[in-house]
C-alpha cells in the first residue's frame, strides 16, 4: 500500500474520489456523491439499516443524514491507505465527520472506513463501503470521543 507522495495513478485517481466526495457532502450535492457509486452498491454504515444495497438505498439515507445538519456537513480523512491491483482497489482511513445538527448541538467524530473499488470504463466507483465505531465492551455505547493517535 502507499499514500503520501508516492501515490501510483490509480492511488491518486481513488484519493481524487474520495477528495471529491467530501467536497459533494460538503456541498450537499446528492447527485455529485452519487455518481461515486455504482447502481448495486453495498454499504454498511454508523446507522440503520443494518445493510444498503443499491445507490436508491444510499440517495435515502443521504437525504436524511443532510437534513439532520444545520450547518455544512465538513469531513475530513486521516491515516489513508490505498491499494491497486489492475481494476480492484481498497482502501482504509480513519474519517472525521463535523458541523451543527438541526437541534443546534455541535457534532464532531473520528469513525473508521474501508472501501473498495472497481473500475469500470476508466472510472473508479466505489463498490462497497463500510464505516464503524468502536464500542466501549463494557457498557455497549459508541466511543465517538476518540481521535487518531
């Protein structure tokens, strides 16, 4: 794997993606993040459903994850590792997710995802995505309070 500056052309162009899908959440622009997404999608994410499998399934949660937030929806990845080979890719980060919900409470989280990726007609989509929180054993509540070492 490699990440910094020794990034191969398909490194940059799947770091470029995920450059562009923080920008498309920031910007709240649906059908921009979408388009990072194939029609048979398989994401796994901090809320419910347990599983989505289609990108209708992901323009849902999308909408009402955007209408929880006052403010701008500001992300931001840490610890990125990418991963070639030929058309198949993956990739693991720690993401920061922060702004104001709707009930004016300051949100601000580190959570970790891993994607992989296909490329089809020289364009990378993201194919699967799965994002967790650690939980604390003990008590079973997410540890949303912790940050990248």
């Amino acid at each position: 794997m490699a990440s910094g500056n020794d990034l191969s052309a398909s490194q940059q162009e799947i770091k470029n993606l995920l450059d562009a899908k923080i920008k498309a959440i920031y910007d709240r622009d649906l059908e921009g993040l979408l388009s990072n997404y194939p029609p048979d999608v398989v994401t796994f994410d901090l809320m419910s459903p347990l599983q989505n499998n289609t990108r209708d399934a992901i323009k849902k949660r999308l909408e009402n994850w955007f209408a929880g937030y006052e403010s701008p929806i500001s992300q931001e990845i840490a610890n990125l590792e990418i991963a070639v080979s030929g058309d198949i890719a993956y990739s693991h980060c720690l993401t920061r997710t922060y702004g104001t919900n709707a009930k004016g409470e300051e949100m601000d989280m580190w959570y970790r995802t891993t994607d992989g990726y296909r490329k089809v007609g020289g364009k990378w989509f993201i194919t699967h995505e799965h994002n967790s929180e650690p939980i604390d054993m003990e008590t079973g509540m997410a540890m949303f309070d912790l940050k990248p070492e």
